[in-house]
C-alpha cells in the first residue's frame, strides 16, 4: 500500500517533470538558426507547400498546442527527413536493437563487475587485485570507439572469432555487448571494491564473523547487500543511458539501432525526431530512477518510502 | 579437564600501517579459569580489544598481525587455527558482544535471521527448530515480545534491546567463554545494570567464564573476581579484585582507582585525572609504557621494562618500585606519597 501511494507520487511528479522538459526542448530546437528544409535546393512555392505541408507555416505557439495534443494521443509526429515514417515507427524498429544490446552490455557489466570488485576487496593489494585496477583504468579511460575499433580489428578482423558487425546471431552480439559493457564494467568493479573494503572493517561484519559464519555466508549475507547501495545509485542512469542506444558503438558494429538517429536528428534538424527521442530517453530515466528508488527501499528497510 | 578453560602466553598483535608498525599488544600472558569472570581494565588504546579480539583472529588481516604468542582454549593450542578451524570456536565455544549496539548489527537483516543464522552454522537443525530455539533465547537475553522482535530490523529496536540480541546471539551455542567488549559503554545507566545483571545471571547459569572489558571500575567490583590492568599493550598489573582495590601496587592502578569520581568528596575539589596521554604504540618506550606519565618514575623506568612481581595469590605486578633495590622512591610510594623525581617533568 505504502509501495503504491509512493509509486503514484512519483509517476505524477514525473509527468509534471517530463511535461517541462518536452516544452523546453520543443522550444530550444526552434531556436536553432536554419530549419529541416534550408540545405535542399527548391523553387520558393515547393518550398511554402512544404512547410505549410508540416504546420510550419503557422505561429510557433499553434505548432506548441497541436505537438502537445498529438503527444497526448502517443504521437510524437512524422519525421522531416527520413520521409514518410513517424517517429513512432522509428523508434519501434530502432529501439529493439538497441535494447538487445543495452541490456547484454548490463548484464554483462554487473555480473563480472561485482565478480571483480568483490575478488579484488577480498585479495587487496594481491594479483587480482592489481588486476581489476587496471581494468578498471582501461575501462574508464579508453572511449569506446577505439575499444570498438580494436575488438573488430583484433577478434573480427585479424583473428576472425567474430563476424565484425551486424546484429542476426549470438556469435554478433559479442563484440558490440563487450565494447559497450567495458565502460561500465570498470566503473561497476572500481564502486564495489571501494565499498566492500569499506563494509569489511564495519561492525556487523564482524559480529557475523565471530558467530562463526562461513567466507560465503559474511559476503553474501551480510556485505554484498550493504555494499550494493552506492552501485544501485550508479546503475539507474546507467542502464538509461545504455539501452536507449549508443551512437558510437552501435556505428562501429553497423547496428541498426537507436543511436544514430540522436546524431543525425540533431545534424538534419528534424524537429519531431530530436523532441520525441528526448522525450523517449527522459522517460526511461526518471523511469530508472523511480526503480532505483524502490530497489533502495527493498534492500535497505530504514529507507522509508515516505519523503 | 583443566581447571583453565583460556591461557594466553606472550601474545603480541601488531598493525602494519604506512606509518610503521603499530605494536598495539605486547606480550601478554594471562590465564582464565572456567565460570571465572576476569575484567580487563585500561584507558582507550590500551590493547584490550585488539588482544581478545585477535585470540580468534576477528581483527582483518593485513593489517592485523600476530606476531607471537599462544593461544590455549580448553586445552588446545588454537594460535595456528586458520579460519576453516576457528569457526568451529568462533560463536560455539567463543562468543563476543561489542561495544556499539548501532552498528554490530546489520541494518538491512531481521533481527530473527541474524539469531538463527548462527544456530544454523553450527547445530544440525531445521529453520523451523532454529527459529523457535531463537525465540527462546531472544526471550532468556530478556526481550519482551520476541516473536515480534524476530520480524524486526535493527533500527526498530532501542540501544539496550539490541544489545540484548547480540548477547542472545552469542549465548546461541552456550559457549564456554564470553568475551563482552565493554557491553555497556553506549547504554545508559540503568539499561548497563540491567545488561550487566543478564550477563551474570548466565555466567552462574551457564558456568560461561566471562571476560569483561570496561573502563568502570564500579562495574569491575560488582562483577569481576579477578582484574587485570591493560597500558600501552602490556599487562601492569593482575589479581584478585580486592587485591587490586585495596592493596594496589602499581602506580597506574592506583591514579585509575583514584580518577573514579567520589560521592563523599568535596564537591568544588576538581576530579583526579592523569596527567597526559597514553604512548605512541608506533614507538613504544623502551622501558614500562607508563614512567614518562608516572609520579614514582625512576631511571631504570624509562630504560628497562619490569619484570613480574609475585605478591601472592596470584597477584602479579610489572613496576621497578616492588623491586628491593627501589629505595626511597618506593617507601613513599607504598605510603601514597607524591614524590616527583628529579627526571620527570
């Protein structure tokens, strides 16, 4: 019942949030000198046709109100360059890919991530641990399009373990889901070394020690969960930001996903598309946050749900 | 079976830190007899903790170190335990409670579990057994309502009522020693007399020799039979509690016995206290840790660590002043006079 009232609080105040956020944008993108249509050569009365065609024609405020009523509808409008196709449409082709990809790249991220993390805490200043370190420098300071380009070159091109790019099997999501996951591996890894040797020293712990606890049982039951809070925070913008498409991984490996449409949207100024992707990625993120809020609250019982 | 369920010889326990070592524990030996409660004594960064703590190895190691020294539980040497073999003492036959109820509990587990996971460990017994056992000890540990408690997390429950579950967590198994780190310090007085009266109360009914480390030496005469006084990591003094009480020999037991605030003294009389502050265990001085703060300090003080003296009944003391060639400086001592040598400032 608490869990409900908190949900409902929160969906509303992210209405209210997302609301401001497609105002804003729908404004600031108007604000850009040119418009979708300057870079093509046509005749002045083609061109009117056009823009009276998409509603440009008419006062910004009058396109405010009836983006605002068809956003209403679920309709984010048709894009201006790739024509004939709703944004929509768009992202419902797009996004899957982009989702198969995001969501690997996490899994894989958290999994070896925490594995690391905890080995590395637990062998401080040992082999492993010095191990973890430098793949948590490689990780954070290597961008992803060499990491990208290397993987290709390297397990595609030379050793040729993987097809280089395209999206139909298994053997293709490998590289992209390592290039994309590296990053946040490392960060993940980096958090919860840091945080587990800062619950190893904790009091508990030591209680559970002295009652005599197996290594698995002090880790699993009473650190992992206490030192999971700083990466639960870290994961909510991360997973964001990662399944709504990565323009530069998803470009190295020619994946068909969401990626390349927040570049080229912005590159062609097409208005609907650069709104409604916003919108679509502002969603997912309070959407993320509000799920971290309540895994929070689950792991940690003096988190109320009550602000 | 031996009279003596723990004796610990020449224990010393380091930190290696950047800064150097830290030689928190030197050379202790001390023996404790089954249903016996010791109190261990000494101000704050006296070695206490770190000492019985480190008897099962609890302190994280790097840094924690023992550097020496043996370990005999109920016969058995366990200085060379590793951490497989501990755990068959650690909680069944060795129980601790700390010092902060706050945090030696986890926050995010239910009371219930952090009870039953102990039974578990060691007892071949069902969750259903396990729980019902927890609820009779949560009940024996003095908690109202522990069927309720059970369902409960740590934050729910008040100072004393936690520090009530860690001592039905570690009576779980009826270990045959109890080690209560200053079990009291965070409570307020008449939570700690009630705390203190539990541990009692199961140390007769159980036959559970305690080992009790406080910094209130009233609650030292109301417990303990025996004492030992703990500074800069040694041992300086042990015995029986009225031989430490009444015929104290060494002069830190004396300015500990003198520091406790009095009810019939003059009440604008400014409270004892001890001139100073403890030594850098970083480097320890050569000689007794306590001369550079001691009003009988001699030459041989600062340069020689004592011996022991026996004085009988087991009453041991480590000062140059119980030594015969000691002199002028030791008569006055023995009188309570103040004598301020010639080396001290």
């Amino acid at each position: 019942m608490k869990l409900l009232k908190f949900i409902l609080k929160r969906v509303v105040v992210s209405v209210i949030m997302i609301f401001c956020l497609v105002t804003i944008s729908f404004f600031l993108v108007k604000l850009i000198p040119g418009s979708p249509f300057t870079s093509e050569k046509m005749q002045a009365g083609n061109k009117a046709a056009i823009y009276a065609y998409y509603g440009l024609d008419k006062p910004v405020y009058e396109q405010y109100f009836t983006y605002m009523k068809n956003l209403l509808h679920g309709d984010l409008g048709t894009s201006y360059k790739i024509r004939g196709v709703t944004v929509n449409e768009i992202i419902r082709t797009a996004f899957p890919y982009s989702l198969d990809l995001g969501m690997r790249a996490v899994a894989f991220a958290l999994t070896m991530g925490l594995l690391l993390g905890i080995v590395a805490a637990y062998q401080r200043g040992k082999a492993m641990d010095t191990f973890t370190m430098i793949v948590a420098i490689i990780g954070t300071s290597v961008p992803s399009f060499i990491m990208g380009f290397f993987v290709q070159y390297l397990f595609a091109v030379k050793l040729k373990w993987f097809p280089p790019a395209e999206y139909t099997s298994f053997a293709h999501t490998v590289l992209p889901t390592f290039a994309l996951g590296l990053g946040m591996l490392a960060t993940i890894a980096k958090y919860t070394r840091t945080s587990m040797l800062e619950v190893i020293s904790s009091d508990y712990v030591k209680t559970a020690d002295a009652k005599g606890l197996s290594k698995f049982r002090i880790i699993v039951g009473h650190q992992l969960r206490n030192a999971l809070m700083p990466i639960i925070t870290l994961l909510g913008p991360m997973i964001a930001s990662v399944i709504t498409g990565t323009f530069v991984v998803e470009n190295v490996f020619a994946i068909p996903g969401l990626g390349r449409h927040y570049v080229t949207s912005v590159q062609g100024l097409d208005y609907t598309l650069i709104t409604g992707l916003t919108i679509f990625f502002a969603a997912f993120l309070v959407l993320m946050n509000l799920l971290v809020d309540i895994v929070y609250a689950l792991i940690d019982p003096r988190i109320g749900l009550v602000e | 079976m031996s009279e003596q369920i723990l004796k610990v010889e020449h224990f010393s326990v380091s930190f290696d830190t950047y800064a150097g070592e830290v030689q928190a524990v030197r050379d202790v030996s001390f023996a404790l007899n089954r249903g016996e409660i010791l109190s261990i004594v000494g101000e704050s960064g006296s070695g206490k903790s770190v000492m019985t703590q480190s008897l099962v190895k609890l302190l994280p190691a790097p840094p924690a170190r023992i550097k020496s020294g043996k370990v005999i539980f109920d016969g058995q040497d366990i200085s060379g335990y590793r951490f497989k073999q501990l755990r068959q003492i650690k909680g069944q036959k060795i129980a601790y409670i700390f010092q902060d109820p706050m945090t030696s509990l986890n926050p995010t587990v239910k009371i219930g579990k952090q009870v039953t996971e102990g039974l578990l460990a060691h007892a071949s017994v069902s969750r259903q057994e396990a729980r019902r056992k927890a609820v009779e000890l949560l009940r024996s540990a003095g908690i109202p309502n522990p069927d309720k408690r059970m369902e409960q997390y740590p934050h729910e429950l008040s100072g004393g009522m936690r520090q009530r579950v860690m001592i039905a967590i570690a009576i779980a198994m009826q270990p045959q020693l109890l080690v209560a780190d200053e079990p009291t310090t965070a409570l307020d007085v008449t939570i700690q007399s009630q705390i203190l009266g539990t541990i009692k109360d199961l140390n007769r009914s159980l036959g559970m020799a305690v080992i009790l480390i406080t910094h209130d030496m009233g609650v030292v005469a109301g417990m303990a039979q025996r004492v030992m006084v703990m500074y800069g990591g040694r041992v300086v003094e042990s015995g029986a509690v009225r031989d430490i009480f009444y015929h104290s020999a060494h002069p830190y037991t004396r300015s500990l016995l003198a520091a406790v605030p009095r009810l019939d003294a003059d009440s604008t009389a400014p409270l004892e206290h001890i001139v100073g502050s403890p030594p850098d265990m970083l480097a320890p001085p050569a000689g007794c840790p306590f001369a550079p703060r001691c009003r009988y300090a001699m030459e041989v003080c600062r340069s020689h660590m004592p011996g022991r003296t026996e004085l009988g009944d087991g009453h041991d003391t480590y000062c140059w002043l119980c030594d015969s060639r000691a002199g002028e400086t030791a008569q006055a001592f023995l009188r309570g006079e103040r004598v301020v040598h010639s080396g001290t400032e």
